[in-house]
C-alpha cells in the first residue's frame, strides 16, 4: 500500500514498470516551450516514426481530396498544409496510443484523455492559453490511472466499477492503493522531469478550489466539461462541482455564443477523433 509519504521513493521502481514513456512526447514539450522550433524541425522528427508520418499524410490528403487534388507523399508538404497545431496535436496523440498499446484495459482512459484534450484546447483558444500546450497537458492528465492499470489491473477494474456507481473515484483510488491518481501521476511527471504547469495540471485536475495557473485552470475545467458532455459516453460521468475560481481566472461567461459554439466543436472534434 502506497503512502504520500512513501511515493516519492516508490515512483522509481513503480516508472520502471510502466512501458518507457515515449521521447518524441518528452521533445515535442521542449519544442513547445521553445519558440523558434520550426515546422520543418518537428516534421523531421516526426518522419522516423512510421504511425505519426501516416497520421500527417492522412489528415492532409483528407483535405486534398476535398478539392478533388491528388495524394500528397512528402510529410513535409504534408505538414505545411495542416499547420503545426495538427502535426504537434499527431504527434502527442501517437505516442501516447503507444504508451498505452500494452494495457488493453486502458482504451476507455486514453480515449477520456482526448477528449479532455480536445476540450482543454478549445477552452485555451477562448482565454489566451496556449493551445498545444493544453493539449498535451489533456492527453497526460490522468497518467495516473495507467500507473494502477499497470500495477494491478483487477483492483483497479473493481475501483472504477465502484465508483461508476457513486462517482467517488479518487477515494475508491485511496481505498485500495494508498493514494489517488492525481497524486501518483503528478509523482510520476516530477520524475519524468515534465515542466511545473504539467505536474501541477496533473496534480489538480479534480481540486474544485485549486488555480496554480491558467494551463492548470483549463486542464481542471476540461475535465468536467468532458464529463457533462458525455465524451467518452460513461456511468462515471456526472458532474457535482465546478471550480468557479478556475472559472472566474479564465474570464468565462457561459451564455456568450463563443461558448455555445466551443461545445458544439468539441462534439464534432472528438467524435471524428475516435472514428
């Protein structure tokens, strides 16, 4: 049984089990906190990693078919006419799929992962929040919950049963490992090094009182807006607080059309996301 005071040491052995997380995520977060990382330098990188390649031509060559054009084969071409919003929003979404390939129990989370990720990123777009930076912070949010897949996957099955019942999740969490997602994720992004907004949107994503900053207030709002949207549709999904600090630092006035619209575009996004 794990203990706050005890994961720190814990985290090292319980990283060794986890699949190696994947570099091109760890270089992609470089990339977005340096600000004169080019579209030609991430496609480069891209381009050794066949799934993220394909991804780059598929979405490109969608809209080219649209114009009746022909195919494109250069993932360069490729990337320059999707934007690198597209091709940094390929290449996290990628690896992550093979972060959490080896844990067959994990689709429900990863795909609960987009969709926070698309929400966070459509909230960023509205409050001056780096987009690519909320997306990634969505995708990485619930790391945790590999972390239990991974250590014990039937414990873990009967924690998320129970708590489809009463939506208690991190206390079912605590119950049966020591600990709660939030914290043994954001133990783990410290010791993947991850920058202090990520470990902190980690740590927080359910505190309804909690704004270290405006990443984290996105990551916190995404995660029940995800959740009163249905996406993924889940039992679990109900929402019986909203942070309202988290709210009133991003300036957010849910009658406004911006808003309404936000809603419907995260509907649109996710469900061509899964397709």
């Amino acid at each position: 049984m794990l203990s706050t005071e005890t994961l720190p040491a814990a985290i090292e052995q319980i990283a060794k089990k986890l699949p190696p997380f994947p570099s091109v995520v760890l270089k992609l977060l470089d990339m977005l906190r340096d600000e004169d990382a080019s579209l030609e330098v991430l496609t480069r990188h891209a381009r050794n990693d066949p799934v993220i390649t394909s991804g780059i031509l598929a979405t490109a060559n969608r809209l080219r078919r649209m114009n009746a054009q022909p195919d494109l084969h250069d993932p360069f071409v490729a990337a320059s006419l999707i934007g690198i919003t597209q091709v940094q929003r390929i290449v996290v979404t990628a690896a992550m799929n093979k972060f959490m390939a080896e844990d067959k129990g994990a689709e429900f989370l990863l795909n609960h992962s987009r969709a926070v990720a698309i929400v966070a990123q459509e909230l960023a777009a509205i409050c001056g929040v780096s987009t690519e930076q909320a997306y990634v912070a969505g995708i990485l949010h619930d790391i945790g919950q590999l972390c239990f897949h991974i250590m014990d996957a039937k414990r873990f099955q009967d924690v998320y049963l129970k708590s489809a019942k009463d939506g208690r999740l991190t206390d079912w969490e605590t119950a049966a490992f020591g600990v709660d997602h939030t914290e043994i994720g954001s133990a783990l992004a410290v010791h993947w090094k991850l920058p202090e907004e990520f470990i902190s949107s980690i740590r927080n994503h359910h505190n309804d009182t909690a704004v270290t900053s405006k990443l984290q207030a996105v990551i916190n709002l995404a995660e029940s807006l995800a959740r009163a949207l249905d996406l993924p549709k889940s039992p679990k999904n109900r929402v019986t607080r909203l942070n309202l600090k988290a709210v009133e630092e991003l300036g957010i006035d849910w009658n406004t059309p911006e808003i309404i619209d936000c809603f419907g575009r995260c509907r649109a996004r996710y469900q061509y996301a899964v397709q």
